[in-house]
C-alpha cells in the first residue's frame, strides 16, 4: 500500500489554493498555513472548482481525496511533511522569512518549492540554511489543472534533490519543465512578458483593442500554440523545406521595425543550425504531412470543445451551423417543414474526426449522440426550447434502442430523419433512422416522458407544446410502421 503522503502549503492565495487543490484530489493530505482567517472560504472556494474540474480530466478515478487541514502556525502546518510549497507574496524578505522558520522542523530530505514567477533559485537560496532543499517550482494558473510546472534549481541543489522534486510533480499529473539554467522569470513569464508589453502598445497606439487582440489570440495562433507550441508551428510553416525554410524566409523580419521589442539576437548560419537541429530531433521522425494532418485533428478537437462550452473560437463556429441551418435543410419549428405528413430531417452532418474509434469508423456512442441531437431539434420544433427548459419543464429520455446496420468514416455526410409515433399526453414516442445518402446506417427508438424540473416528475406539457407535438404525430399518424420498431435484442433483423 502507498505511503500516504503530506504536503504542507504555505500561503492561500489564487496559487497556495491551487496546490492545496492539485495534492489534495491526487490523495495528499494537505497542511495550509496563512494568517489571514479568510483562508479556509477562499481555498473551499478553489477546492470546489477543482472538485467539479479535476477529477473528470482523466479517464481513470483519482485516489481518495486526502484530508485538508488549517493551521496557524507554521511549525504546525511542516512538521512531518513531505513536500512544502511556499506561495507567499512576492516580496524576498517575505520568502527569506518564510524559509528562515522552516529550520528544524522539515526534514532533511523534504523539498521546499516555491510558487515565485520572477525570483531565481539563487536569491531564494541566499543565506539560507536549508539552500539545497529549496527550488523554484513556478506553476500556471489554474494549479490544479493546467500541468506545467517550471523546475529551477542551482548548484546548491543535488541531482537527487531534483530528481525528487520531478517525480512527485510528475505524480501529480504534472509537467516539470526542467531549466537548463536559471534566467530572472524563468522560461514560460518571459514569453507571456513580451505579448503582454506589444499588446499594451497596440492599446496604447489606438491600433486594437483588449477585445481585438485576445481575439487575434483565441481565434488564430492561441489554438496553434495550445496542441504545438511556438517552434512545431513554425516548423509546418516552413513546408516540405522545414525549419531551415522558414527561418531563412522570416528570419530577416526580426530587425524590421513591426514591434517595440527591437532588441533581438543576431540572425546568423550558427543560430539558424542551432535551431534547425532541435527542431529536426523534436519533430523530424515526423514528415510535414502528418505533423499538418496532427495539428488538424487537435484543431478541430479543441475548437469543437469550445462550440459544446460555446466560447470563444466555438461560439465563432456555432454562429456559423445557425446561420447555415436553413440551407442544410433543418427547420426550428414543425411551422417551417413543407410537408408535416413526412419524417422530419433532424440532422444534417458529417462524421468528424474525433468519432472515430480503433477501428477508424464512427463509434458506438456517437451513434446515441446523433439520435439524442436529433431528439433536442424535434423537442425544439414542438416549443420545448432552450426559453421552455428555462421556465421548468422538459423531456426526460427513458428508454433507447438502438440498432447499428451499417458503418461511417470520417468525412461521411449523414442524416437523421424522424418520426412521431406517439405524443399524447406525458410521453413522446420517437423513431429515428440514421444515413449516409440511402445507406441506413442505424435505427434509434426512444421513448420520453415530459418532467416538471422543479419536482422532478412526470407531468402534462404546456399547451403550445402538446399542440404541436399532437399535430406532427397525428401527421405521421398515417407513415409505415418502421421496421424493427419494438425490436428486442437478438431478434432476427
């Protein structure tokens, strides 16, 4: 059985709750020391983000969460921990203090890491009895979450210390970004600095605004940055010819006057090589067409999280299916359909990339995503809109079946079309078929009953509702009875 494990966190402002939350989900138990009396409402306030967040990251259940403590004095919070992590304001003489208090009561070989975004492990470690035991370990918020951590240490810091510092990172789910050599804000600071002191220009200049320049980030390289990084993105840029192409084309932009940061290293054959040759050993077993097709996936990967979230270069894209939704045929009320005695188009796609499954065709459940869509437009249709749901009532689905006949790959277009079997009184009696032209892909029959959100059962919809939902069955009314409908598993198809 693991050792349980304490972390002492000295400091609960937006970063200390962050670790508290990182160690405590990942079954640490967690000592907080920090005067002020607010302490505990702040980090529970962190903590219950974290709780909602975290734990649905993965894809296997994190450890029991560990036990979270308050404490006053920092004697009490350190003794007996095995990691500390000092996250008080950025001030030396604060830290200086702060590092000054833990003699004699951590252990010899217990890493004290400190949260210090500009502060180098040399002046942490300034006149400090426990120097070989503290290192910078600079995270990004929110803690708990994103997973790089920079590690910096000095001479003073044995390799075992640092070795140990990675692997409880790393046990954390984290990523320790090991500095080759400490540099005053360290790597990750330093970048963000230089946008952050060109865009304050731009706003300054009255060329762009805040709203303008984030969205030149979230819309544009931000998402390329997110899945590749600076370099991999500028390595595709260079085509087939990679890296080297790239450089030699907007090398010679650097001493061009496009930004206030003029102070830049001299373009020169060594710096081109240098940078050549790390880029071909980080990317090189990889040929440009695949790198593209990488970047793609995790493009439309991402951008699709952010239109189910509806944000950013999502909602962007949402705005778009809206506005394209009448010329792919899909109508947003039974008012709108030609022909109401015909099953009703509810969906109108094709298969994305990340559909798929191991055996590159489009997998089981998103074959219950196409039919639960094609319910949400049908409940739409009949006024059991987004405005319907928000006043308190709703469909609850109760039963599915589906049948899977046939399969899709990625670029596939397929549609869904159905019918109303039943809509009187509490429930809707739903038969879906999903295509691909006049492939039938699958069946889906679904039964719902109408709920009261506030009590949580059953009730009679609204008026308009079971008005228009009446109509559209009693139109159907009179369509074939689709085959496979009632079907029970292992029947003969």
């Amino acid at each position: 059985m693991t050792e349980k494990k304490t972390a002492a966190i000295l400091g609960g402002g937006v970063i200390g709750g962050g670790w508290a939350a990182r160690f405590l989900l990942n079954g640490w138990d967690v000592r907080v020391f920090d005067p002020d009396p607010e302490a505990p409402r702040k980090i529970g306030e962190v903590l219950a983000n974290a709780r909602r967040a975290l734990p649905g990251l993965g894809n296997v259940a994190l450890p029991a969460e560990g036990q979270l403590s308050f404490h006053t004095e920092m004697a009490q919070a350190v003794a007996g921990a095995h990691w500390v992590q000092e996250s008080v304001p950025e001030r030396l003489d604060i830290k200086h203090r702060v590092y000054s208090g833990l003699v004699g009561h951590v252990g010899a070989d217990v890493v004290i890491g400190s949260s210090t975004s500009g502060f180098k492990p040399s002046e942490l470690q300034q006149g400090q009895a426990l120097a070989g035991q503290i290192v910078v370990t600079h995270p990004f918020n929110p803690v708990y979450l994103l997973p790089v951590v920079e590690l910096v240490g000095t001479p003073a810091n044995s390799d075992a210390t640092i070795a140990q510092a990675r692997e409880v990172l790393q046990g954390l789910g984290m990523f320790p970004l090991h500095l080759r050599k400490e540099i005053d804000a360290h790597v990750a600071d330093r970048l963000l600095e230089a946008v952050w002191r060109e865009a304050l220009w731009l706003v300054k200049d009255g060329i762009a605004t805040t709203e303008e320049i984030d969205n030149a980030i979230r819309y544009g390289f931000g998402l390329r940055w997110a899945q590749m990084g600076l370099f991999e993105t500028y390595r595709i840029a260079g085509g087939e010819a990679g890296m080297k192409h790239f450089m030699a084309q907007f090398g010679p932009c650097l001493t061009w006057p496009w930004t206030k940061l003029m102070d830049v290293p001299e373009f020169t054959d060594e710096l081109v090589e240098l940078i050549a040759g790390q880029s071909d050993a980080q990317s090189g077993h990889l040929s440009i067409r695949q790198l593209e097709q990488i970047r793609d996936s995790n493009l439309v990967g991402m951008m699709r999280l952010l239109a189910a979230n509806n944000w950013g270069a999502g909602a962007l894209q949402n705005a778009h299916d809206s506005a394209r939704e009448a010329d792919a045929g899909l109508c947003s009320h039974i008012d709108q359909l030609a022909d109401l005695a015909k099953p009703v188009l509810t969906l109108n796609r094709v298969v994305p990339l990340d559909w798929l499954d191991y055996n590159g065709h489009m997998t089981e459940s998103r074959y219950l995503e196409t039919f639960t869509k094609a319910t949400d437009r049908l409940m739409a249709m009949v006024g059991c809109d987004e405005d319907y749901i928000a006043k308190g009532g709703s469909y609850f689905t109760a039963e599915t079946h589906i049948r899977h006949l046939d399969e899709a790959k990625a670029g596939t277009p397929i549609t869904v079309h159905t019918q109303v079997l039943a809509g009187e009184g509490k429930k809707m009696h739903l038969w879906h078929e999903l295509r691909a032209g006049e492939r039938l892909l699958a069946t889906g029959e679904q039964m719902l009953v109408h709920v009261d959100l506030a009590s949580r059962s059953a009730s009679a919809p609204a008026g308009h509702v079971a008005q228009a939902l009446g109509r559209l069955a009693g139109a159907h009314a009179a369509l074939p009875q689709p085959q496979g409908l009632g079907r029970a598993i292992g029947d003969p198809r």
